[in-house]
C-alpha cells in the first residue's frame, strides 16, 4: 500500500473510531413524530434507555432542530454507564395545552422533566423547553391548582452542567438543583411573564460547589433562590422582572436551613422586586453565613438590600436562623423606593458582622432621597455609602 493509501486507511479508521466511541440516539429513529401534536414521550423514553445503558465513548440523546416534540412528564433516571452523557436539545420540547392534559406516570408531581441520580450529565444544545404555564397560572388564580409543577429537576446529578438552553412559561418554577454536587449553569435563559405565580428561575437546595453564570432570568419569582448548600458562585446574571436573588426562605414552619459561603457578583438588576435578598420564617433554626453581593448594578429596583427575618410568622418566634458575616460591596444605581436598604433581624438573634461598603443606591425619583433602616442589625457601614446606614448597631 502507498503513503496515500495508507493515510486514507488511517483517516477512515480514525472516524469510524470516533462515531463508534460517541453514539447518537435520534429520538426520531425511536418513533418520536416532532409534529407538536402526538405524544412522544415513550420514544424519548426508549432512546434514553439505550443512552443510559451505552458504555462507550459519550452517548448523546438528540432532539434534533426544527421540530417540535410533545412531552407528558417525564422520568430520566440513573445512574447510566458512561461517565458522562448528553442530553441535546436543539429542537422544542412541549408539554401539554392544558392541565386536565397532562399525565402523571406516578404520584411524583414535582415537575415535567426529571433528572435523578445520572452523574456528568450535560444538557444542551440551544434548544427550547416550553412549559405551557398560562393555564396553570389561571387556575391557580381561581384558588385551586396550588401545586403547580416546575418545568425541570435535577436530583443526585453529580458533575451537572446546563449550557446554551431556553426555558420559558413553566407551571411553576423552571429549574431546580437538589444534590447536584459539582454544578455549572451558563449561558440561560429563563423567562415568564412578571404576573405569572411563582415561577422561580433556578433554585438550589442541598448542592455545594455549585458555579452560576452569564445567564438572563426574567420571570415572576425569584431569578436565583438558594434553600440550601454550600460555596456556589453566582456571576454576571441578568434578573429583571423578578424578585431577585434571593437566599431563603430558611426555617419553613419551624425547619432547619443551612446556607454558607455565597459569592454573588457582576449582577444586574432592572425592574426587579428585590435585588439582594435574605428571607428566613420566624420559629425557624439554622444558620445562613459568609455571603458576599458585590458589584450590583440596579435599574428601578424595589428592595435593593434586603433581609427579612420575618418573611413569615410561626407560634414560635423565639427561635431563629442565625445571619451572620454578609457583606454587600460596591452597590450603584437607583431605588424604586425610598428605603433602598432595609436590614429586619430577628428580635432575639439579631443579624451579626453586616458590611456595607462603597454603596451608592440614589432614587429613581430625583424628588427623592433613599435611606436605611434596620433592626437589631449589627456591623458596620463605611462613612460615604447612600444611603448612609446609621442604624446599624455595633
């Protein structure tokens, strides 16, 4: 054989190789129709099965461009062979018109899609999840439907990352994290009407070493929300409407929450709620420290500081987690409100080691001076922020 012949050879054996190492499962080839019409969930299911049991190479489930798919909720559990597996959305994924259409496969109704125990998975692809929430949204205004399901979990995904996906009008929340060790999500976009019920963004509980970045959340909740974890790191998010960024709320009915070593950064706030929130129940136990909010950007913003000690009351209000060691650093822009910081510790426990530095918050009224008030808020405010936060205890 020639050179020539001999590098064509080794070419071809190469890509063969290479398509043999990363098999893709077309949801199409396993009977999915794409028409936005017929249910194709059992085909999503048949493909994911295959994806979870390949050992070779970096198997990828592929919603392929151009088509819509209608899914009912829908499993996707592990753990799977490979180390790693890709969940490609390119496509639309679609869940029902209505809620009488939707069907639930067991008594789990948390949420559309759900991810469990399936480490280094990676979901992608800039594809669309539409969660077809107007109904729920009215329904739940007529006082029913209160347990509205989130558009997608993730629970025991270890090595989680989301890139590139779009997921808009959910039922209830669109994103949860729970036990999802080790996870990056960039480069999102979750939206919602700003009067659709508590359609949180991304919400986090149990997960540490958690990276949140270069995202835009607009919706009708809280853009971030984190009920529990450890050492995430939020940066460059875009929240507005919405209800901020929010830590808590902690000690529901009287629980116990536990949140430490938060470093939000680089975020913007337009139109927004809230900016930078902590919110725990009264009665509650626990501990939320070592959490830093710097350089915010805030356009019209309603609350730009705040913490909440009393987002809700319980028979037992002598109990309280414990806020501790928060710094907000490097605050600029406008308060729809006058009170653009607001600092409401609990009575008995008291908030520890705040420091507000480099703050300057004006009003968007040009009428109007902002101002600070506090209770039983203790640290520290450097002499030149504005609002100056003169009632901080030491």
């Amino acid at each position: 054989m020639n050179m020539q012949g001999l590098l064509f050879a080794v070419l071809f054996l190469c890509c063969f190789v290479a398509s043999q190492g990363d098999p893709i499962f077309d949801v199409l080839k396993y009977g999915a129709s794409g028409n936005g019409q017929t249910d194709d969930s059992q085909a999503f299911v048949k493909a994911w099965k295959d994806v979870c049991e390949a050992r070779n190479g970096y198997p990828t489930l592929l919603v392929p461009k151009g088509r819509t798919f209608l899914l009912q909720p829908t499993a996707f559990q592990g753990p799977c062979n490979s180390p790693s597996v890709n969940f490609k959305v390119r496509g639309t994924l679609m869940a029902p018109k209505s809620v009488n259409e939707w069907k639930w496969p067991s008594s789990d109704k948390g949420a559309w899609l759900q991810f469990s125990y399936i480490k280094g998975l990676v979901l992608d692809g800039r594809g669309l999840f539409d969660g077809q929430g107007a109904p729920w949204w009215d329904c739940f205004k007529k006082s029913q439907c209160y347990d509205r399901p989130r558009a997608i979990s993730f629970h025991a995904c270890e090595g989680l990352k989301i890139n590139k996906v779009t997921v808009i009008d959910t039922p209830g929340g669109h994103i949860s994290l729970n036990g999802c060790n080790g996870s990056i999500v960039s480069n999102i976009n979750l939206l919602a009407p700003k009067d659709s019920p508590n359609t949180d963004g991304l919400g986090v509980s149990g997960s540490s070493n958690v990276t949140i970045r270069d995202s835009t959340m607009k919706v009708g909740d809280d853009c971030v929300v984190i009920n529990g974890g450890s050492y995430m790191n939020i940066s460059r998010i875009f929240c507005g409407p919405g209800h901020g960024i929010s830590i808590g709320s902690l000690g529901i009915g009287g629980t116990y929450g536990a949140v430490e070593d938060i470093h939000v950064r680089n975020c913007t706030f337009t139109g927004s709620s809230n900016g930078a929130r902590i919110k725990t129940w009264e009665g509650g136990f626990g501990y939320v420290r070592k959490v830093t909010f710097e350089e915010i950007i805030l356009q019209d913003v309603q609350n730009p500081v705040l913490i909440d000690q009393h987002y809700s009351a319980t028979a037992d209000n002598q109990k309280a987690v414990k806020i501790s060691d928060i710094t907000y650093r490097n605050f600029r822009g406008t308060s729809a409100f006058e009170e653009a910081v607001k600092l409401m510790c609990d009575q008995n426990v008291g908030c520890t080691n705040l420091v507000l530095d480099d703050i300057k918050i004006t009003s968007s009224d040009p009428k109007m001076k902002t101002k600070a008030t506090c209770s039983n808020a203790h640290g520290t405010s450097s002499a030149s922020n504005i609002p100056q936060v003169s009632c901080l205890l030491n």
